[in-house]
C-alpha cells in the first residue's frame, strides 16, 4: 500500500560552517538543497547495524565506471551493499575524491578559526566537523573514508591533473538520496578543500526527510547498469527476514 | 614519469619474493627504500600504509590526489596521511603510472562486478584479513583497511569523467621505489583477481627489494 506524502516528515536547514548526524531508516529520502548555491556539503555514510561497514569512494566508482556521482549512481559499501541511491540530482556530478577541508588550508584561505571573537561565524573545516561526529559513535579519524563532497565537482585535464569546477552548483540545487540501508549519515557543510572562494562562503542548506518511493524493477538505479543489480540483489539478501 | 633507479640491487639488504594471492607485513624505517618489482607484467600490488608509531595514521588517497593536483602516482609523488603528512616518496618508477583510485578487490565487491556467484574467490581484502589477524602485533584492523595504491594498474579517467580499468601499461621487469618518509607498516596484497583481463586472467609473483638509508 502506497503512502502519499505532501509535506515532508522532517525539515530544517545548515548554515556554512555546521556538522550533523543522524540514522536514517531504509525507506526514507534525503533531499538536500543549496538554497543559496556555492555550497558544498561533506557526507560519510555507515551502516547502523555495523559501524565498521562504511561508505566506500572506490568501489561505489569502479563499479559503476565513472568518476562523478550523479543521478542513477548508488553509494555502495566496503562489503558490496547499496547504503543509498541518488534518485535526483540538478548538478549533474559530484566529487568524491578529495576529502576535506582541513585546519590548516582553512586558516590559509580565510584566516584563522576563532570561536571567541566569530561566535557562529567561526571557520570550521571539514576534518575536524567530521572528528567530531566520529566521536559521537565511538569512532575516530582512521574509520574516515574518503567522503563524498556534494554540489562540489571536479574536472579532469590531461594526464589526470584535477581542478575544482566554479559555480557547479546555482542557487536550488538539488539532491535526492533514497536510503537502501539503515545508516548512520554524517555530513558538514564547510568549504571545499579546494575552493576558490576569498572569503569563508556563506551558504544556506535545506534538508528534507520523506518517504521514498518503494524500488520497483524498473528503478533507474537498479538499472544503470548490471553492478547495479547484482548490488540489489545482495541488498535483498542482506534484509532476508526482516520486517 | 619515468625515472630510473640509482640503486644497486646487488647492495639491497632484503629480498622477498610474494606469489599472487599471498600478503607482505612489515615496518619499513624512516629513510629506508623499497623497489617493488612487477616480475611478469601488468600485475597489482595493493599497497597500504600505517604509520608504525600510530596505526590510525594511514595513507590517504584523498590527501595525496588533492596535494598533488593529480589522479596517478609516479616519479615524485608524495603519498601522504589522514593527517595530510608525507609519509613516503616515489624515488622512481619505470612503468609511469599508478592507481589510486579504484581500490582492492573484495569478495563482496567480486559479487557486484562479475557474478554473484565469484563470492568465494580469492581476493585482495581477505589478504589483508588473514595479514592482520595472523599479526595483530601491528595494531592494525579492520577499520583501518581504507583505500590503498594498486602499484601498476591503469585506473584511467576521462575528460567526461568514465573510469576505466585498462590494460595495464606495465611490462616484465618494470619496478616503482619509494623512501619512507617516517616509520611506516608496509602491508601488501599481490592481487588473486582472475575476472579482471587487466592482468591477463594471470596473476603473477612480484619482488621486493629494500635498502637502508
């Protein structure tokens, strides 16, 4: 029996510099938008019923051969299950292989973090915002997988030199994640590692929590290629008996 | 980049030889050197390392990529940590190309890529599971299994952004160096994979050699 959903379960919104977690049940949807645009949102997933089973940027790329993330991908595990699929994404790729942010490349770009005199305004960087949400589980920085950084893309030049993309992401961008697994979702919303920006960037994130519709047969994700499949099919077993 | 070796093998202190399927643990000292030799060719050597005084210090594909402002490792690259420290150096490198990107095989990954029913198959990840729990000596677990190096395999990527396992551009004989930068855990896995034609169908012995500073 279907489930019509106007208003979303949940709503509420990230200014630049934040961090959060929170589990997220399989059935749900994540949509988060960057109401401002220029975001950039850090993310690592985990499994809730087993912590050491994590995001892994490796394998979610090789087995669905490309380097940017985008609608139809799914985030795969380290133990080759599907924590998540992008059911809608207006970027059209994100990147998932620089990591964060750091102290250091923080305070290079847009001068020291000091909480004292910026109060909300204080630059957090992305390693220590997810060290701190690490903790809450009783994990620390070596369970840090490569994260993914959404609204941020990146470009391949030649013989692999990478650059940041400018202005991937206008004003409303928008993604959709449809929870496969339960999971542990950890996510940040300071500057990319690489940005280009001056001054610490403000930004607005909204997120939302709704009902995803259920994965029929002819889901695009499942269906983007044969990996796909067989990743659901090991998501089916994986649930085998359960409610 | 190519670069050649300065260094006589005639005066390596050490030797080891690592069959396809089997794993290399051990602590390589701040200043001392490895060569790893792909014996036959287009082999993968998946390659992590931990600092020996902090194993939750570990290499990062991430920090190393974005530092460099490049996807493939070679002759001058600086393979750094979680922590954004260099850890090691490539000193040299006849085969000019490395991956970083793709990570190790798993079983489980096994399952996605071919067939489900390849679960069973030897795999770089149950390597490195055997490696810690027959050594748990180096303080290293499963959380601390990450993203590695696959020394000699052709991971490349398009202008498009398409992920590709090429064949591999290295050949018999073909070595990459690299000179610890602080003590670091060496854990290898000379990968089983049969289903990848990137080796061939054919995973073959590589060779270790080191050098004290």
């Amino acid at each position: 029996m279907s489930r019509k959903v106007i208003d979303p379960h949940y709503q509420t919104s990230l200014s630049a510099g934040s961090h959060w977690s929170f589990k997220l049940r399989r059935g749900l949807a994540l949509k988060i938008t960057d109401e401002l645009g220029g975001a950039n949102v850090g993310m690592v997933l985990y499994s809730a019923d087993n912590l050491l089973e994590r995001y892994n940027a490796p394998d979610t790329l090789k087995c669905q051969h490309t380097f940017h993330l985008t609608q139809g991908h799914c985030l795969y595990s380290d133990m080759g299950h599907i924590l998540a699929s992008i059911i809608h994404d207006t970027v059209g790729g994100h990147e998932t292989i620089c990591g964060n942010s750091t102290r250091d490349s923080v305070r290079n770009a847009f001068g020291e973090r000091d909480y004292q005199r910026d109060r909300n305004s204080w630059h957090q960087n992305g390693h220590d915002a997810f060290l701190v949400e690490l903790a809450k589980y009783g994990l620390e920085r070596r369970d840090l997988p490569a994260n993914i950084n959404w609204f941020s893309k990146c470009v391949i030049k030649k013989e692999g030199d990478i650059a940041l993309t400018e202005l991937a992401s206008p004003p409303g961008s928008q993604i959709t994640l449809r929870m496969d697994m339960d999971c542990i979702v950890l996510l940040h919303t300071c500057p990319h590692p690489l940005t280009v920006h001056t001054q610490y960037p403000e930004t607005h994130v909204r997120i939302d929590l709704v009902d995803a519709s259920p994965v029929t047969s002819d889901d695009a994700c499942v269906n983007h290629c044969p990996e796909n499949r067989r990743g659901f099919d090991n998501n089916y077993l994986y649930h085998l008996g359960s409610v | 980049m190519i670069k050649e070796s300065f260094r006589e093998t005639a005066r390596a202190v050490g030797s080891t030889k690592v069959n396809a399927g089997d794993y290399y643990l051990a602590t390589l000292n701040d200043g001392d050197t490895m060569r790893i030799v792909d014996l036959e060719g287009n082999q993968a050597a998946d390659t992590l390392f931990y600092a020996a005084q902090d194993p939750t210090v570990h290499y990062s594909a991430s920090n190393t990529i974005r530092e460099q402002g490049n996807l493939y490792l070679t002759a001058g690259s600086e393979l750094r940590s979680n922590e954004n420290t260099v850890m090691l150096s490539i000193v040299a490198d006849t085969c000019g190309r490395h991956d970083t990107l793709g990570g190790a095989c798993s079983t489980e990954s096994n399952t996605v890529r071919y067939d489900l029913e390849k679960r069973c198959m030897h795999a770089c990840r149950d390597s490195w599971m055997l490696a810690i729990c027959e050594h748990p000596e180096f303080g290293i677990r499963k959380r601390d299994i990450t993203h590695n190096i696959n020394f000699f395999m052709n991971v490349p990527v398009t202008p498009e952004g398409a992920l590709t396992f090429e064949d591999g551009i290295s050949a018999p004989g073909k070595y990459v160096e690299f000179t610890a930068r602080m003590d670091v855990i060496v854990l290898i896995s000379n990968c089983p994979q049969l289903n990848n034609p990137c080796n061939g169908y054919n995973p073959t012995p590589i060779q270790l050699l080191t050098w004290t500073q």
